[in-house]
C-alpha cells in the first residue's frame, strides 16, 4: 500500500531541495561573474599604479577597483607578486598616484608575501620622496619584513642617503636588529656605503654591537668582499673615536614564522633543524630553505625571479654582500638554488 501523504511530502521536499540547489548555484555564478568582472579593474589598477598614471589610477576605481587589489602578475621590480597599487607606486617613485590612493583609503601599511610594507619598499628602492609622504600618513617607521629588517635598514643596505637621514629623523631605530642581529650599521659597511657609515653612528649607531656570529659592523666588513682601500676608508670610520658616549640599547622583535595567505608546498630539500634561526626563520646560508619561504610567498614565480628575491632575502638578513649573486633551477624532482 503506498503512503500518498509520504510521497506528497517527499515530493514536495525535493522539489524545494532543488530549489535550493538551484538557488546556490545561482548564487555561486553571481560570486564568479563580479570577481571576474573585478579582475578587469584591479588589473588595470595595478597596471597603472606601476606606470604612475593617476588618470588611470582614478578611471579603474571608478570601475570597481578595489584600492588596495594585490598584484597576481609579478609587477613588483622583482618581478614578485603580493604588492598593492601603493606598494608599486612606492617602488617605482610615483608620489603624485601614491598620494591619491592614501587619499581614497589605501593602506598605508599593507604588506606583501614577505612582509615589506610600501615604506620598506621606498626604502629599499631610495624613493625618499615616496616615504615622507607614506610617514605623513602614519607609515610604521620600524616595520619589520619576515626578514626582521626595517625600513631603515633597507634604506641603509642600498646606500639610500636621503631615505636614511629622513627615516632617522622621523624616529627609526637606529640599533633595530634584523633576526641574524645585524643592525643598519652591519649592513652599510659591509655593503661598502662610506656616506651610510658617516651618518650612522653620528646619530647613535653603536659600533659595538654584534650580529648573530658575534661580529661587529667592523669585523663584518673586514671579512666581506670589498675592495683593500674601502674597507681602510670604512675602517678609520668605525674606529673606536666613533663610538657614541650615549649608546642606545639594540632593539630587536619577533619576525613570523612564515608569509601569511595560502601557501603551496615547494619541491625542494627539507630543511634540517640545523640551519633554523632560533626565531624559526631558516639561516641566511640556507639557501633551500629561503627559496622555500619565497616560493610559498609567489607560488608559480620562474626560476630566476626566484633567484633574485632569493639574492634579495639573503641581504636583507645580512649573509653576504650584494655583489654574490644566486642561480636556481629544476635538477630532476628538486628544486636547486645555489649562491656564488
């Protein structure tokens, strides 16, 4: 005997399930369809903020853009991924597009797979322009990337003079310690930027202090590549006349683990606990293990913008001087990067 009340009930029941499932189905393409109708937009955002074109800039918001959109296409000098219009615009010097996306609610302090705010990124690239207009808007003056490094030690590691003296002027660290212990002072002498080296410890740097192998900026330098008559020049300058009668105390902080978002496995070696900092970071000779945080940071990046965001972490943490350059490539199944 068949139940009519069941079947009524089952068959209504199914027919609002696939309502329901029709609904979400719906639902799901509206989803696809507006981000794929975003992609445009903020494509052409970040297109225009690297070519510092404002009228472009301003034309894409009015599309839909978002103003703080992340770059997927490896736009960045680098040719990494992770940076926002005002992250490219501080790279490449354009103040004019950076003003206008901090006047439209950019984030001042957006970072990207590595951690490098847009004041970092001026920094490192000596766009001292560019950084006073990112600290008027409440830039953090000691931002740390997942190197430990700050904005001014940036500027110091690429002998970026006016960007030094205005970060130090607007309150930097100046004995800020990257999580290997170098300080802007390691990393300018053994770089070989005498102008860098004069102003440090003019204004506090403390020659005494020691990386993590137990070198002073002096020590550093003098087993660094650089030629007989530098280092002399850098030497006389890092005499024991320079040290500050008052030395601030060495500030360092906690860098994370690793880049945040989705991260995909890379296929290189494992890394031993031998070659893990005491803050978890891998140690700035490990070179399997910095590719391994830089693949995670830009999955899908070629092999030689691997090699030079590699080459770039490195001195960031202060493992060498930035002459030695680093190749990677496929060998069979693993991923291999070497520093020469």
């Amino acid at each position: 005997m068949i139940d009519y009340g069941c079947v009524s009930l089952c068959n209504r029941a199914l027919a609002i399930a696939k309502g329901a499932l029709a609904f979400h189905s719906f639902a799901v393409l509206i989803v696809l369809l507006s981000a794929e109708a975003n992609a445009g937009p903020n494509e052409d955002i970040l297109a225009a903020a690297k070519a510092g074109n404002r009228a472009g800039v301003e034309a894409a918001l009015a599309a839909g853009a978002s103003v703080n959109a992340v770059d997927e296409k490896g736009l960045s000098p680098l040719g990494l991924s992770g940076l926002t219009p005002l992250g490219l615009a501080a790279a490449y010097g354009h103040r004019n597009v950076a003003e206008f996306l901090l006047d439209r609610g950019a984030s001042v302090d957006a970072t990207d797979g590595l951690k490098h705010t847009p004041l970092q990124i001026a920094a490192e690239y000596g766009n001292a322009d560019v950084a006073a207009l990112l600290l008027d808007h409440g830039a953090d003056v000691d931002a740390r990337d997942i190197a430990g490094a700050t904005p001014l030690e940036w500027g110091a590691l690429r002998g970026n003079k006016k960007v030094v003296s205005l970060l130090i002027n607007r309150g930097g660290l100046v004995n800020a310690q990257a999580s290997t212990g170098k300080t802007a002072l390691h990393l300018a002498a053994t770089a070989g930027h005498k102008e860098i080296v004069a102003v440090l410890p003019a204004h506090g740097a403390d020659v005494r202090i020691k990386n993590g192998d137990g070198q002073t900026p002096l020590q550093e330098m003098q087993l660094s590549p650089l030629d007989p008559a530098t280092k002399a020049k850098i030497a006389v300058m890092l005499g024991p006349k320079q040290a500050p009668t008052h030395v601030p105390k060495a500030v360092t902080a906690p860098v994370p683990l690793q880049p945040s978002g989705s991260l995909t496995p890379a296929p290189i070696p494992p890394q031993s606990s031998s070659s893990v900092t005491p803050n978890g970071l891998p140690a700035c000779t490990d070179v399997a293990g910095i590719a391994r945080i830089v693949i995670q940071a830009n999955p899908g990046a070629p092999p030689g913008v691997i090699a030079r965001a590699v080459d770039q972490l490195q001195i960031a943490m202060g493992c060498r001087a930035p002459p030695l350059k680093t190749r990677c490539s496929w060998i069979g199944d693993v991923w291999t990067c070497t520093t020469q």
